[in-house]
C-alpha cells in the first residue's frame, strides 16, 4: 500500500475545510430548506447535505483509495475500521447553525486503521481553524496550543447538556447533579466539535456526553490528544470511529476524577 503524507493530506482538507465554511456562511443571506430527521429536535438543512456532497466530491477525486463515514448517509457503508476513513460532520450544532448562526462547526477525523491521523474543526463564524497531524502537536489558525496541565474538577469547567441531568436511559442523572455541584462551573454548546476543541485551549475542562457518533467526535479527539487530553468511552475504552459511543474527554487528572466517581 502506498505510505500516506498526513501533512500533505491535511493541507488539502484544510483548504477544503475553508471553501465548505465560506459556502456554509454564504447561506445566511438564504432561506434554510429545514427537515427533521429521528425527532423535532435533530434537524438537517439543505447546507448540511450539500457540504457533505462537497467534500465526497473533493475526497474520491483526489483520493479514490479512501473512505468516507458522514452524517447525512452519503459516504460508505463500513463494518470495520481498516484503512483510510474520512469521518466528516458537515455542520456539527445544525440547530445552533438554525436558531443562532453561530456555536457550530466543520469537523473532519481521518483515521488510518482506526488511528487518528488528522484533525480539522473549523469555526467559521470566528474563523477559528483547530487543526492537527498525529505526532506534531495541534493548533488554531496556525498558533500552536500549548499542553494541557492537570487540574481537578472542583476548579474546572465542564461540559454537560441538561438533558443529562434528568432521569434518562443513557447515563446515571444523579451522579450527574453530583458533577455539576462540584465543578466551578458548567456550559452546554450545543456542537461536540466545539466542546472538544474548547476542552483542547483551555477554555473549559472536560465534556461528557453518553451518545455521539464518529463523524462527532472524530475530528476534535485527534486535536486534543495532541496537547495531552485524554478522549474515552465512559468505560475508560478507546473510542471506535464506525460506532456510536459514550464519550468523556478533559484534561490530566479532571479525566481520572470524572471517570473513577461519576460515570464509569
């Protein structure tokens, strides 16, 4: 098999990556075609299927060799995680791309048998472009992110929708309450994409969520493993690109806390 150039494979998702928030952000002068898909709240747009469209385009031209696993169902159909996968979320926080036009994101994960080799999520309302080539540390808009340094909960940030906190089936609501009561405090963004690369700068601690998808966490685990965060199912297991999963992701030591007392 040919030796992949991560570098120069990133390059060009970079580029593409830019031209899909340009189009994304062409739109807002537009009327949005808004469908629903499992349930009122999981909605799709038109934008979301033509960026997906884009980048397959983009993607079997240059790299007819690789596969592609995206949200709205136009890439392949995988059962294994062998060889060269784009895991791409065209706009991760589509409500949030609906109802506010801000606090959602482009993220794209490549993977090369199930080891994260490329990361890109785009912010393209603040052009704020995290990216990362295994092995070469990360960065936004080309200013590398310093490694993350240990802390524990009680002085951290931490990402949890509310939804988590009343009575469901994914994760335990009480021990939930029990996070919230002993962070400093918490935030909910709407978008994995961005709540993974805010845990990689610095700008909140730790995110949990008990069900995400690859295309959702894809692209923002290769960023925050690259300054020393740690990205994980609730059982302390290494996240699977072709399944859905719980995911927990923070920095040293808020990572151990959270998984040990309240949710593993």
């Amino acid at each position: 098999m040919v030796q992949q150039n991560w570098r120069e494979i990133e390059k060009k998702a970079k580029e593409w990556i830019k031209e899909a928030g340009a189009l994304i952000l062409s739109s807002f002068t537009q009327e949005l075609v808004i469908e629903t898909k499992s349930n009122a709240s999981d909605l799709v747009t038109h934008m979301d299927r033509q960026v997906e469209q884009f980048f397959i385009k983009k993607i079997q031209a240059e790299y007819p060799d690789h596969y592609i696993l995206g949200e709205e169902g136009y890439g392949d159909t995988l059962i294994s995680s062998q060889g060269t996968i784009w895991l791409i979320d065209p706009i991760d926080g589509t409500m949030n791309f609906v109802h506010q036009q801000r606090n959602f994101a482009v993220s794209i994960g490549i993977y090369h048998n199930g080891v994260g080799k490329v990361g890109l999520v785009y912010d393209p309302v603040h052009n704020e472009l995290y990216h990362a080539v295994k092995g070469e540390g990360a960065f936004c808009n080309e200013v590398q992110i310093p490694v993350l340094q240990p802390s524990t909960v009680a002085k951290g940030v931490v990402c949890v929708n509310a939804t988590w906190l009343t009575p469901n089936s994914y994760l335990n609501h009480v021990k939930m309450a029990e996070l919230v009561k002993c962070a400093r405090g918490t935030r909910s963004y709407g978008c994995a994409a961005l709540e993974f690369v805010y845990v990689a700068t610095g700008r909140v601690d730790a995110y949990v969520s008990p069900r995400l998808s690859p295309w959702d966490f894809g692209g923002g685990a290769v960023i925050v493993e690259e300054v020393g965060g740690i990205a994980s199912t609730f059982e302390g297991k290494m996240l699977n690109i072709i399944e859905k999963s719980s995911v927990l992701v923070a920095r040293p030591h808020v990572y151990e806390e959270i998984l040990k007392h309240y949710v593993s």
